[in-house]
C-alpha cells in the first residue's frame, strides 16, 4: 500500500511538472506538432464543391498528441505526453507497467510532413481539374517557441471545364455501342462539365455495366481509356474516349447464355443426386431433401439463348438469398467449351440449403409511440421451408411489463403488462390475381396470420384481443413498398373493469361505446415511398386507408335485415380511417448534421352500424415519439379539460382527427453520442360533438390556438444497431384553459417539463 502510494504521489508530481512543460525532451531541431490552426481557402475557393472542400481538410488531417480517438475529439490534457517528458521508465515493476500503459510519444511537425501534404492537396486539385492550384504551409508558434501550429493554405485557380468530347470511330458494333453510352451518361453528357478525374472513372464504370449488361461479360473499365489536351483550348480539356490497346478479343465481343445448370447441396452433405430437366435449366438435387422446384422457374433470371446480363446474376441472387432457406449461394458463368458456338456463357448456380428449423429467444427493451417502456421476452419457433418453397411457419410467445416515461400526472397507468400468441404462415410469392401489379425482380409475400392478446392495465381493466389476417406485401418499384391487408377479424372482449373504470366511463358515454366488446372486420392498404433522394436528402411518405365492417353490413342490408347488425351474436363496429405522414430529412453545414421535418394527418369516421370509432383505433397525441413537451394522452381533444373537481383520466384524451408538426436538428457530439434540438405541435380533435368533452370538435376558428407547442432537447446514443434517446420536452403553450393568459401558458417553469426515455428516432 506504501508503495501505491508513493507511486500515485508520484503520478501527480509529474503532471504538476508536465504543466510547466510538455517539450523538455524535444530536440532541438524539432517542434511539436500541436494541430492545424486553418486550412484557409482564398477566395476563388467559394467554387469548390463540398466534397473537394472536405477531401483536402481529410489530407491535413493529423492528430495530435491531446486527441482521443475513440470520441473523436481533443483535450486539455495531453497526460501521455506528460509521461514521456517528465517520467523516467524503470526497467520493471509496477511503475514501469504504469510508464507503458501511460505514455504517448510526441507528434512532431516533421511527423506530419507538411510539405509532403501540400503536394496531396495540390494532386487533389489536379484530379478535380484545378490543374493551377497551388497550396502552401505555414508554421505558427505560441508563447512556447518548441510548439506550433500549421496554417495550410490553398490557392485553387480556375477549374478547367470539357468543351469537347471525341468518340470511338463508328467501325464495330461495340464502338457504337459506347459511343451511344458515351452520349447518354449524365457526367459525360453535361455542357462543359469540370475535368474530375473521380467523375471519369465513374462515367467508365456506368459504361462498362451497360456493356456488361448486354452481353460483354468479360469487359472492365480498364479497356475504356482517356486522353486529355488542355493545349488546344487554353483553360479547356479536350477529352477524347479509346479502347485500351491491351484489350483481349474475347472481351470485346457480346455473349449469350448458354445451359443453366442447379445444383442443390444438402446441409448436413453428401446424398445422392437426382437430375430433373426444368424448363430452362437442368436441376441437381441431393437426395433426400424438400425442395419445390417450382422456385427455380420464379427466381432464376436467366434465359438461354438471349443476350447475357449480369443484373440477371445480380438479380437471381437477390431472389434466392430472400427466400431464407439457403445457406449459401454461388452463381458462376464460364465459356462453353463442349459446343461448337463460342459465344454462349453456361452459367453454374450453387445452392446449399440451410437447416429449416430455427428457434430465437429475445430478451429486450421496448419502447412504444405511447411512451410505454418495459423489459421485454420473446421465444420463438419458425419452420423456414416448411413446404419445401421458401415458406415460414412461425409462432412466438411474447411478454412484457411496462411502465409509462414523461411527467406523471393523476391518473397515468403504471406497471401494465401483456402477453400475446401468434401464429403466422408466410409465401414467398402473391397468391392473388395476376391483375395486381407486381415486381418480377423483388421478392413478394402472402402472409396468414393468427393472434391472441391479453392486456392488464391495473387499476382499470383487462382486456383480450384476438385477430386474424391475410395481407400482401409486394413491391412495383425498389423504392415502394405496398401491403395490402385483404381481411382482418379483430374480436376484443373487456373481461374485467374495476370500479373506477366504470365510473369513468359512466360520465363518458361516447368514450364507454368505444371500450365494448365488438368484431372489428376491416381492409387496409398502406403505401410507403422510402428513398435517399441524393447523399444531403432523404424522403419517407407513408399514407394508409383502412375500412371496416362495411361488407358484412351490405350483406345484412341486401338481406333485410335492419337496426344493429351482429356477427356471432356480438355487434361489429362499421368505420372508415385515412393517415398519411411525410418525413423530410435534409444534410445542412457539413457532415452528420441534419434538419429533419414531419407532417402527420388523420382522421376516422364511425357510422352505419358504429356510433363511436373503436377505442383501439382512435388518435391520441403527445410522448416520446409525438409532442415530446407533454406526456401522452395528456392533451386533447382540441381545448377540452376535465371541469373542476373531476379527476383527469386517461381514456377520453383520444380523438377522430390528428394533426402533429415536428421539426428536429440533429448534430453530432462526441463519437456516437449525438444531440438534437427540436419543436412538436399538434393536437386530436373530434369530428362529432361530444356535450361531454366541450371544446373538443375540430373547427376552424380555434384550429391553431387548439395547436399544442413545445420544444426541448435531446441527446442520442446511436451505434447504428440501437439507439438510445433521451428528449427533454419543454412546454410553451398548453390547448386548455391552465389559468395563465397570453400564448405562454404553462403554470410554471417545472411544470412545462416532460422527460422522456426512448429506443430509435422519433421519426
């Protein structure tokens, strides 16, 4: 313990003599290399594009001796520098041990070769068709003449645009062929477009796909080449495109497909192969294993006999991989050497397939729209190939305990708990009619699906739920994703209310007829467009239209019968419900910073048989994933609040109509951990009076001062596979009546606050 002691005391002697000096073992001839004071861009620099901007400061960028690596960014105290210049290192023992793990040897400017990156930037420039650029260095000393600075700066000149572009001489077909590429290709195509060498090769490898894609398998961008004249137009680039003289013959000729051959491995091994002819490819399959073969005709793209594509490799991969029910995939195209026509490619698919049973068990955290948060398990058991096609049998145990996140408020429910059943059998294929549009290059799926739910919320009631569904999802384009829900039968049934519930939902009739027992028979379609427009925009529009019991009372009507309509002996609930969000995600300043907007409407309408839309299916605003200033359910609809010396409660905060706004900047801060300041509003409103909740309709006149607002801000840990997020809402105006006039009504400061923990993004 002495000897701890005396090593900790000398620990901090030395930093306290490090404070006076961190260059005491600096040679004389040398300086320490402390950062980069500037990379300054003279002013013809405005012209250069961000990417350049930021691919010069990346060449500069040298770390010092205070920078840690693992959070990205500097410190005070430079503590391994520290050792080095005032610690000696003892041959052994503990303060050794001590010496190695602390010290951190000097970065010295002749480390950093200044002049070596000057030479990067100006190659950059050259390579970006800024061939007069110029960069210099400049060293900057402080109070401590042994340590420095360095001030790059870069002097760009004119960038040197392609005025002309001259192609192959029109004497094969493939010299046409590029030539026609040449023409369309979105860089190459541009009027006087800046000489980038980055930008050529990838024009050289857009061209080289197309080929590869209409039947030159064999070629590669380096047979494209391009030879630049700046002397015959000063400040200009005469560009003219050639075939690379090295250019083998049999990669300058197109091919077509030859025999498609299958061939299906076992994945224990071994087996005894069974040969059956398809009808455009021969299939090899060990013995015994299940196995459709109908799947191969469905997602193998190649057609012998038309022109060769490698998309068709790309895509038959694709295809197979989703199906889940190989382990490994291995397509091959070679020259046929049995035949006597040389330009047919064989193409040689191998398959193993992967074990069809697959057990999981998940112990998580969840975190809900409605501010829920709770410990989670889930177990379960899917059968990948149960069919033999790439169809799944799953069924999944799940349970969870939860607790409600944000400013508590009377009544809030807490500690609730559920557990849930569901079964479901998917195709990898839409078993519907062929007038449903669809992808033949995505995968698409028909899905069967059973559940059963049981939901405790104490202090109130408890409540199962069971349903049934088949739904279609399937895609037009990469970008949509379409599900179609042909019909889903939801039965909830209130098993037990406590005496409070029911008091509650004695003064709120209209609330009561949404909590009854019912079937919910419905059809749903949703449409979402998820695509990164360019790398600084991002779009995702999702819209949904769903309807229920709207067939089964036509059926009950075209038969006579008249008043409430049942099914089983239990009234079915009869409504329609749109909604529709768009989130915009846009890159501003530099690098990960981001301003992301949302806009989020609907609305549902009970009629026919229905005089209330069920409870389950209403709106409700505010949590973490809405207006994050307040808890949920705690406001709406539109200005309505309990009267005096009625307890607020939790079921009659829902409405028929939702509008919210968001708007977020997020920002990095230190490695993963990044921030975010943003600002929500919104509200649910009715669209039938309620004489019980007035001020709750939506009208006109009130529309925006029935708006919620609040900001806040928040922290996130993000390590791309989870997220953890932290918001702090921050009320300013509350809809309601809270005593307080003007815009800025909360009651007070602690009051407008609301916490919230969360998994993933709001949006």
């Amino acid at each position: 313990m002495k000897n701890l002691n005396n090593i900790l005391l000398s620990i901090a002697i030395a930093l306290l003599l490090a404070a006076c000096s961190t260059t005491a073992r600096i040679p004389s001839d040398e300086l320490l290399y402390t950062g980069v004071k500037k990379v300054e861009m003279t002013e013809d620099s405005i012209k250069i594009p961000p990417a350049l901007t930021s691919a010069v400061k990346d060449a500069v960028d040298v770390a010092p001796n205070n920078y840690w690596k693992l959070l990205g960014w500097h410190y005070p105290f430079p503590l391994g520098l520290w050792v080095y210049n005032n610690w000696p290192n003892p041959k052994s023992g503990l303060r050794h041990w001590l010496y190695e793990k602390l010290v951190e040897e000097p970065v010295l400017v002749s480390d950093v070769r200044p002049e070596v990156r000057t030479h990067m930037i100006e190659q950059l420039l050259d390579d970006n068709g800024y061939f007069r650029g110029t960069a210099t260095y400049e060293l900057v000393k402080g109070r401590n003449p042994k340590k420095a600075k360095i001030l790059y700066t870069v002097n760009p000149g004119p960038a040197f645009p392609i005025d002309t572009v001259m192609l192959l001489p029109d004497s094969t077909r493939l010299n046409s062929l590029v030539d026609s590429l040449v023409k369309a290709d979105p860089y190459l195509s541009m009027k006087s477009p800046r000489f980038s060498i980055d930008s050529l090769s990838n024009a050289r490898k857009r061209i080289t796909n197309s080929l590869r894609n209409r039947g030159y398998y064999f070629f590669t961008p380096d047979y494209i080449e391009y030879l630049a004249d700046s002397l015959e137009n000063r400040g200009h680039i005469a560009l003219k495109v050639d075939m690379a003289s090295n250019a083998p013959k049999f990669a300058l000729k197109p091919y077509r497909t030859g025999r498609v051959t299958i061939r299906v491995n076992r994945n224990q091994g071994g087996g005894d192969p069974d040969t059956i002819s398809l009808d455009r490819a021969t299939l090899i399959q060990m013995m015994p294993s299940r196995l459709r073969r109908k799947i191969f005709d469905e997602n193998v793209m190649f057609r012998p006999g038309r022109t060769f594509a490698v998309r068709n490799m790309d895509r038959t991969q694709a295809n197979l991989a989703r199906l889940g029910i190989f382990s490994a995939i291995e397509i091959n195209a070679f020259p046929d050497t049995t035949r006597r026509d040389e330009n047919l490619l064989d193409v040689a698919i191998d398959c193993t397939l992967d074990t069809p049973l697959e057990t999981s068990l998940e112990v998580n955290a969840s975190s809900k729209s409605n501010s829920y948060i709770g410990p989670g398990l889930t177990f379960g058991v899917t059968n990948k190939n149960i069919f033999g096609g790439g169809e799944q049998l799953s069924v999944k145990l799940t349970g969870s305990y939860e607790w409600q996140t944000g400013r508590g408020r009377k009544g809030s429910i807490f500690n609730s708990y559920e557990v849930g059943l569901t079964g479901s059998l998917a195709f990898p294929r839409l078993l519907a009619p062929k007038f449903i549009p669809r992808s033949r290059y995505q995968l698409n799926w028909t899905r069967f699906q059973l559940n059963a739910d049981l939901l405790n919320r104490p202090h109130y009631f408890k409540m199962a739920q069971f349903n049934a569904s088949i739904n279609y999802d399937w895609r037009v384009r990469r970008h949509v994703q379409n599900t179609l829900t042909l019909f889903k039968l939801t039965y909830t049934n209130l098993m037990h209310t406590t005496q409070e519930f029911d008091s509650i939902m004695a003064a709120n009739p209209s609330v009561a007829q949404s909590f009854k027992s019912q079937f919910i028979p419905q059809m749903i379609y949703s449409y979402i467009y998820d695509r990164q427009i360019n790398p600084d925009n991002t779009l995702n529009w999702q819209f949904s239209i769903q309807e229920a019991g709207n067939i089964f009372w036509g059926i009950y009507r075209a038969c006579g019968k008249k008043g409430e309509k049942e099914l089983f002996g239990t009234p079915f609930s009869q409504f329609v419900k749109g909604q529709t969000q768009l989130v915009w995600g846009r890159r501003i300043f530099f690098g990960d910073h981001w301003l992301v907007s949302r806009v989020a409407v609907g609305a549902a309408h009970a009629y026919g048989n229905s005089s209330q839309v069920p409870y389950a299916e209403q709106f409700y605003v505010g949590g973490a994933n809405s207006i994050r200033a307040f808890t949920v359910r705690s406001i709406g609809p539109g200005s309505y609040k309990a009267p005096a010396g009625q307890p607020e409660d939790y079921f009659d905060r829902t409405g028929t109509f939702k509008f919210e706004a968001n708007v977020e900047y997020r920002f990095p801060l230190m490695g993963p951990l990044h921030g975010a300041v943003f600002m929500d509003t919104g509200n649910v409103w009715l669209l039938k009076d309620d004489p019980l909740r007035p001020g709750g309709t939506l009208k006109a006149k009130t529309f925006l001062r029935d708006l919620a607002l609040g900001t806040g801000v928040g922290l996130r840990f993000d390590i791309s596979m989870l997220v953890i997020r932290a918001d702090l809402g921050i009320g300013i105006h509350a809809p309601y009546n809270t005593g307080h006039g003007g815009y800025y009504n909360m009651p007070n400061f602690g009051k407008s606050l609301a916490f919230h923990l969360a998994i993933g993004y709001p949006f």
